[in-house]
C-alpha cells in the first residue's frame, strides 16, 4: 500500500522572510555627462559656449535613463551648469543627479526603500538575500539595515540555509 507522500518545504512554513535585496535596484540604464567634456581649452566653462553645446547636444542618447552628472577634472565649475542640464532633461531622462554613480545609486536605492509598507515585516525573521548574480553596492545593505532593523523580530545577512545574524530583538 502506497502512502501518498507530501513534501513540505519547512522553510516556508517557518515564517522566514527572504528579501532579495537586489529587487530594490532599479533596472534602468545609468548614464554620466562629464562636464570636463564641456569645458573650454580644458579649463574653464565659458556661459556662451556652454549655451551653444546645451543647444547641439544629443539629448535623446538620455532617454529613460537615470543620469549623473559630474566633472572628471579638478577645477571650478559654475553650479549654474548643473540646473540648465537638468532642465534639458527634464522629460527625456528618469531622473538627473549633480553627484557620482555610486552615490545615485543608492539614492535610487534609498527611493525604494522609502516606499515599503514595513507592516507586513513587524516582528517577522528577515533574510536579506545578496547572494545573487547582480551586484548591488555595499552602501545598500547598510540602507536595508537601518530601514528594516526596527520593524522585525531578526534580521539576517543571507539565506536560510546559510546566513549570518545582524541583529535579534
């Protein structure tokens, strides 16, 4: 006689959370606009020229991406550049940043966070999963903690079967 035999996956029925903290990073294409690349004889940006760049510059290229831009080279630059590119793509890009890629993304990073219900989390064992093929960047993990840890029961850097204890409340 044969029993009918039913896996049951303990896992899930243990109440874990698993949070794949990749899912937090948006997919879009990152761009950077070098504002070295615009500067006149290397130095210097000149209100003129720069107008005239801002007038011939390809800004489809900036379609639904999220945008930083930045200067490469050591020297001042007028914040006015910063707001006049800005407004050139304000409805071709997703978003534009006056700073680096690393920190746009976890800007990015910290809109997402700042947008979950962590009700569904209260006194729950958390996992944050990063093992995963895509690179997220360690700034973030330190984001998920301080977002997370004062809502659940425990939180862990991991997955179940292998995972190291941030914190147990």
């Amino acid at each position: 006689m044969k029993k009918n035999l039913e896996i049951i996956n303990k896992i899930d029925a243990s109440g874990l959370i698993t949070i794949d903290v990749s899912d937090f990073n948006l997919k879009a294409p990152r761009k950077i606009i070098d504002l070295s690349d615009w500067l006149d004889e290397g130095l210097i940006i000149r209100e003129a020229s720069f107008k005239k760049q801002l007038q011939n510059h390809s800004w489809s290229d900036y379609s639904d991406c999220y945008v930083s831009i930045i200067c490469t080279k050591d020297v001042i630059i007028p914040p006015w550049t910063y707001p006049l590119i800005q407004m050139k793509l304000r409805n071709i890009a997703k978003q534009v940043f006056f700073t680096n890629l690393e920190t746009m993304d976890l800007l990015l990073f910290q809109q997402q966070l700042s947008i979950i219900n962590f009700e569904k989390y209260k006194n729950k064992r958390v996992f944050l999963k990063v093992c995963n093929n895509e690179s997220v960047p360690l700034g973030c993990l330190s984001l998920c903690i301080d977002a997370f840890a004062p809502h659940v029961k425990s939180l862990f850097y991991g997955e179940p079967c292998s995972s190291i204890p941030l914190i147990k409340n």
